[in-house]
C-alpha cells in the first residue's frame, strides 16, 4: 500500500528545499544522506579523541621522570631517547649508522648517559 502523501521540506544536509514522500524522509537525495552521515561519523570521531586526550593527560603519569633519569648512569634505548628529545627508531637508526655508541647486553641496548650529553 503506497501513500500520495507529498511534503515540501529542507534537507537537512544541504539546506535546499525537496518534496519528500514520507514523514521521516530528511535528506532530499542519497548522496546528502552519505554526506551527513560521514560528517556526523567523523564529529564522533573527533569528540572522542578529544575526550581521550582530556582524560589521559589527567590521569597518565609522564612516561619517565627526569629525576629518576638524572641519578642512573647508564640509560635504556627508550629513556636515551628522551633524553635526546628523539624517538627511539630514531635512536636505533642512528646506532645502525654508527652515530651512537651503546653496550649490548643479550638483546637490550644501554647507553652511558655521560656519552649522550654533549
């Protein structure tokens, strides 16, 4: 059973007016429908990386101490890292290419925390 009804409203998309065939119709075509669904996909997107942000950098603790760094000698790959302000592929990048100097013990690197500094 089909109606006749016919309604003029406003898509809620693009603004423009349409003459709709049901009462719950809100977008005049399918690619203003696509349009706002992507848009409203990608605020929800955004408003919870922001709330992610907000309540990490409340109850997260800093990834190292900079006191705790400065009474250890020798450094593992993440902490040399940060203490060079550089990540730590970086860091492995330049060991790879001789820049660094470190000391192996099995598979971890640790570096002397009085080569790193200039």
């Amino acid at each position: 059973m089909s109606s006749n009804i016919r309604l003029n409203k406003v898509c809620q998309h693009c603004q423009q007016e349409f003459v709709a065939k049901t009462m719950l119709t809100r977008y005049c075509s399918h690619v203003c429908n696509r349009k706002a669904y992507k848009q409203t996909k990608r605020e929800e997107k955004l408003k919870s990386a922001i709330d992610n942000v907000s309540v990490r950098s409340i109850t997260a603790p800093p990834a190292t101490s900079w006191r705790r760094l400065d009474d250890k000698p020798l450094l593992n790959l993440k902490e040399a890292a940060q203490v060079l302000n550089i990540s730590p592929l970086t860091l492995r990048r330049w060991l790879k290419e001789g820049r660094v100097s470190s000391n192996r013990i099995g598979k971890k690197h640790l570096f002397k925390k009085q080569d790193l500094l200039p």
